[in-house]
C-alpha cells in the first residue's frame, strides 16, 4: 500500500488522536491482507470504513502490479463525490 509517514504524522498532529492513527495503520494492515474484502463503491474503487472513527480509505487494486493504491483517506459525511477526480491519474 501506498502512504507516506508525512501524512500519518499530519493526520496525528490535527486531529490529535494516537487512537485514529492506529485505528488507519489496522486499516491498511486489514487492506493490504484482504484487498477484495471490502466492495466496489464506484468502478473499481473500494472502501474500508475505519472503526470507530467517521473516515473511509478509499484505494484501487492494481491486479498486475499486486499492489494497493490508496486514493483518499476523507471523512465520510463530505461530499460522496469528491474523491472520484482521484481515480482518473
């Protein structure tokens, strides 16, 4: 899976929670596992809703790579679109 330890430091620094932090690495862990675990919300773009928390990741799998792509990490309750500019790179 493809994330950066920029962006877990930034989503620790504003959100401010140890706990979402490890609740998203329990995400990518269960992802990176199980890549067709969770459903195809629109083409092949899937989500893992996170527990506990109100955020979804949003990744692809590219099947000849065997890798996890991640698109977005967003809270659930924005826009149901806006990720979807994402998927066209």
């Amino acid at each position: 899976m493809q994330h950066s330890y920029e962006v877990k430091f930034g989503l620790h620094k504003m959100w401010g929670g140890l706990d979402l932090l490890l609740s998203l690495e329990a995400s990518y862990s269960v992802i990176t596992r199980h890549p067709h675990m969770y459903p195809s919300i629109y083409k092949q773009v899937k989500r893992h809703l996170i527990r506990r928390f109100p955020y979804g990741v949003f990744y692809v799998v590219d099947e000849d790579k065997k890798e996890v792509i991640e698109l977005a990490v967003l809270y659930t309750k924005s826009h149901p679109t806006r990720w979807i500019s994402r998927t066209t790179s």
